[in-house]
C-alpha cells in the first residue's frame, strides 16, 4: 500500500475514533470529602476521560472561581482563582500533549468548613472534525468537615446541573441525581452522556496515569449516552469508586461563536467512596 495513502487512513481513524469519545472538561482534585482545611490542587485539563484520557488543548479559561458557604450559617463567599492558574503541557500515555492548567491553591482557600462549589468557564473550544465550537460550564464540589451547605442550590450559569444529591458523598452502589437547567428552568428530555475517570490523574506530573482502572467489555460501555426525563431529571449508577462525569449536551439556543455552531454544555463532577 502507498506509504501516503496508509498515513492518510491512520490519520482519519484517529480522527473517527475521537470523534465517537466523548469530551468531557476536567476540574480536578483527587478527593472530594475532606475532614480539615488543606492546600489543594487542582488540574483543568480538556479530555476523554475513560479513553487513555485523550488531551485537547485549552485557551484562556474566561472564568475560574469558588464558592465557598455553609447553608445559612455564613454569608455566601466568591473567590476569584485566575491568579493560581499555571499553565502546563498535559500528556497521555501515548504521548498526547495539550496545553492544560494547574492551580495550586493555599490553605487560605478551604479554611473553613462547608460546600466549596469549583466552577470554570473555558473558552470555546473549536472542534475542528464537526466545524463547530464547545464551551462546557463545569462544577466540581468539595467539603470540608462535614457540614452541608447549599449544595442543591443553582449557581445562576447559563447552563448547568442542579444536584438532587451531595456531588461530594456517595458511596459505591447507589445513584446520583440531578436536574438539567438552561437559563434557570428545566430541560426536559437533555441528551446526558457520562463517563468514569478511568485514567487518575497525576497533578505533580502533569499526565493522566496510563494504568486504566478498568476495561470495557465493548467501545459503547466508555461513554454512556442516557436522557433526562420531562422534568429535566437525571439518575446515574456509581458502580465504581472515583469521579463521574456528567455533561448535558447543546444547551444553547442555536448560538454562534466566530461565525460558528457553539455547543453550550454543562459539565458535573461526582465522586463516589468505597464502602
């Protein structure tokens, strides 16, 4: 075969194959549920996280920030975190690099206890195989101590996952739930797709681990696609200790970005704890 032509179709296969994955956005900390206040580090990286953690390369995240409450108990506080962000070259375990952050954040951040809602508004992302633009609002929660605070409130995004259950405490064998929201109300019968963190990934070393945790019986098991019901609910299983993620597809309302299709997502992380 010509040397050009078998070039040409590796090419076009990879292409297809990333084409089938789903892109999820990382806001990563390895736990969820901590008993004190700590230092904590998280990585932005833009990737398929079941798949060998397939790495795209970010632009400029537009808004990265936390808020932090404890119920009623204390007044709502927003941090900005845009001066923690460092960019770093991320690599797969096929040597996949992708221009990705990191945010080492002091003590100073989670100091005290209760919710600590992460969210990062990326730029869009262009997608060249489709010729349209991705832009996924993404939430990651954490706790410190314990103490619950308004973790099933919306944050007021564009779009995003309202939780019916603490994103941060779940163990093993049960279910999470949540409500899909475009512009503060329901959407009902949201296309979901969802995916388990399978490559962990390795902050100090910015690369995702290349030992999966497990290995799907057929390609259709690394992304599962599922629909919210007429409410705009969600329910997902957690058979697997680690992060889940669940990204609510094309949100937008027939949006556009430098003249192009803009998909609007919104992207929840959930851990779950072994028993």
């Amino acid at each position: 075969m010509n040397k050009t032509l078998t070039i040409t179709i590796a090419i076009s296969l990879i292409i297809l194959s990333n084409i089938g994955q789903a892109h999820f956005q990382l806001l990563y900390t390895p736990e969820s549920a901590l008993n004190q206040a700590q230092s904590t580090e998280i990585a932005l990286v833009f990737s398929h996280p079941f798949h060998n953690g397939y790495p795209m390369s970010m632009g400029t995240p537009l808004e990265f920030y936390v808020i932090q409450d404890r119920g009623e108990s204390i007044p709502t506080k927003t941090t900005d975190l845009r001066e923690y962000l460092q960019p770093v070259t991320w690599t797969n375990s096929d040597n996949q690099q992708a221009a990705s952050f990191v945010a080492k954040l002091p003590r100073a951040i989670t100091r005290s206890i209760g919710d600590y809602s992460f969210v990062l508004v990326p730029e869009p992302y262009y997608e060249e195989p489709e010729d349209k633009y991705i832009q996924q609002y993404t939430r990651t929660m954490i706790n410190i101590g314990g103490v619950p605070g308004s973790w099933d409130k919306p944050l007021g995004l564009p779009v995003e996952i309202v939780p019916l259950d603490k994103p941060y405490a779940n163990w093993v064998g049960g279910v999470f739930r949540g409500v899909v929201i475009a512009n503060g109300k329901p959407v009902p019968n949201a296309e979901i797709e969802i995916e388990y963190l399978n490559h962990e990934p390795l902050i100090d070393q910015a690369m995702f681990d290349p030992n999966g945790k497990i290995e799907a019986p057929q390609g259709s098991f690394g992304t599962m696609s599922i629909r919210a019901n007429d409410r705009g609910e969600v329910t997902i299983g957690l058979p697997k200790a680690g992060w889940w993620g669940i990204c609510a597809l094309d949100l937008d309302d027939g949006e556009t970005y430098n003249g192009k299709d803009l998909s609007v997502d919104a992207v929840l992380w959930v851990r779950a704890y072994a028993p």
